[in-house]
C-alpha cells in the first residue's frame, strides 16, 4: 500500500520532502546527479548509431566528459541482475540476485538511495522514474522509503519522459540524486531483434529525451552543478531478440574526471563506487566492501 501512495502522490510528496528537510550534521553534496539507464542497449549497436550521428546528444554529453566500454561480470545479463549491481555497487553474493528468475530484494542499507539518505538525511532528494514495474519494484523493496520519488511503472518514455522533466523542475533548489530508466531499446530488442530498425528507433527515442534532460537543467542553471551518468543494465545478443549472453556494456557522462581504470576494462560495478565518491564519500570506509572502484581520476 506504501507504494501505490508514493506512485499516485509522488509529485505532492517530493514537494513537501523539498520544503521540510531536517538538518543534517553533514554539508550538502556538491554535485547533483542523474543515472540514467537505456535498458538493453548493445555497445556495438549504440556505437553504429553514433558513427551514423544519429545520437547527437550523447555525443554532446561525451565531449564534456567520457565514453567508456564496460562490462558486466558475475551475473545474468539481464534487469534485475543489471539494476541491483547499478544500484548498489554489489553482485549476487551479497544482493541475492543472480537473474530475474533467481533473487531477492536488494539487502536493507545498501542501495545508493539508502546510503544517500543516510549520510545526507532530507537535505538531499531521492528520485526514481521507471519504465519497468515489477523487475524493479522486487528489487528496490527494501529501498523504497528512502524514495522521495519513486515511479515504478510499466511504461515508455512517451508516458514517463514529460514526468522525468517535471521531477527536475522541482528539484531545482535541492541536491538531489535522480534514476531515470528508458525500457524502450529492451522492448523494441525482444519484440523486432538487435537489428532491426525499430530497436536503433527506440535508442533515437532515448537521445532525444536525453536532449530534453539537458535543456531542461539547463532552462534551470543547475547543468553546471549536474552530473549525468547513461549507461545499460546489459547488451543484447547480436541480430537476436534475447540478451542470454550480452555483457558488454557502455557509461557515458558529462562527468569531466572519470577515466578508465588501468590494466583492465571498466566493469558495471563500478558505477556505484564513482557516484559515491562524487557525493564525498570516502569509498574505502563502506560495509561491506564495495567490489568496483571507482572511475574518478585521481
């Protein structure tokens, strides 16, 4: 029932979050951040797009920041298993979950939002926008009172993306950390395969509103303050309509320090490991050990 109030009042509650925040005895972030995930997005497919400069935006996100190959590794190449590692730092050994037929909630205390909260209390706003329902609501149970926001749907980016702009409206004032997922790419992939034209459509859709996210931070002067990280929870296998065996993955950001790690490829792990570290956080100190690291130069 808690969560059909956060869904049907998400807005109204996030406003008042904004409004009453309690003093924390710890100084507000310094950067606001946005993780946003094009589910089901192939490397090698979003790469022909972009050499075809059909995704301008992201291009544009690159050259304030880096594009970086990565890699899943440790569990299935699928939503839940990719979510709960972009979420909490941790594979199936500590989350509990190895694939969307085989998991649990991500343990208490361990995803970013809960971390966040704890560290920052009401001076920072939690945000989540989804267009999955219940491969994400069963891993973000534990999480979800320290949610603002949390819009956990079945619904595209025509649906979720007008929302995603309006949460950013009512952000500008607060620090804030913002999850904004695109299913369009995973279900173009599974109804007309990697190569079809309808799947590169749904990553075109995905730029555009990329473009939208960008123009709205800026209409609000808080891009300057606004770290966005895109990635992809997994790939997809090539000219097929499954992602059985898709690990390669990708992270672009405007994020001007991240690099990638030397001696060896960028893994998905580490992902939370670098959004912590921008939030001040000494990564070392975190229980359990977070097994990424992260992608800040140092």
């Amino acid at each position: 029932m808690k969560l059909f109030k956060i869904i049907s009042f998400g807005l109204v509650v996030l406003a008042v979050a904004l409004l009453c925040g309690e003093a924390s005895s710890q100084s507000l972030p310094t950067w606001n951040v946005i993780l946003i995930s094009w589910d089901g997005t192939q490397r090698a497919h979003l790469e022909e797009l972009r050499e075809q400069g059909a995704l301008p935006n992201l291009v544009a996100l690159t050259s304030a920041g880096a594009a970086l190959p990565m890699r899943v590794q440790g569990h299935a190449t699928d939503t839940k298993a990719g979510h709960s590692e972009m979420l909490s730092g941790y594979g199936p050994d500590v989350t509990g979950v190895f694939s969307n037929r085989r998991y649990q909630a991500i343990p208490e205390g361990l995803t970013i939002f809960e971390r966040l909260k704890a560290r920052f209390g009401q001076q920072i706003a939690t945000v989540a926008i989804t267009g999955k329902r219940q491969n994400i609501i069963e891993i973000l149970q534990n999480a979800l009172l320290e949610i603002d926001f949390a819009l956990i749907r079945a619904m595209d980016s025509a649906r979720n993306g007008p929302i995603m702009l309006k949460a950013l409206e009512n952000l500008k004032d607060r620090a804030f950390f913002a999850f904004f997922h695109f299913s369009d790419p995973d279900h173009a992939g599974h109804a007309h395969g990697e190569n079809s034209s309808e799947y590169s459509e749904a990553i075109k859709t995905c730029d555009l509103w990329l473009g939208k996210i960008i123009a709205t931070l800026t209409e609000l002067g808080i891009l300057s303050r606004t770290l966005i990280y895109v990635t992809t929870d997994h790939g997809f296998d090539e000219g097929r309509k499954t992602h059985s065996n898709a690990p390669d993955i990708w992270l672009v950001t405007n994020d001007a320090i991240v690099a990638p790690p030397q001696g060896r490829e960028a893994l998905q792990g580490d992902i939370v490991p670098t959004l912590l570290e921008r939030f001040g956080f000494d990564v070392s100190m975190i229980e359990p050990a977070l097994p990424g690291q992260s992608l800040l130069k140092r």
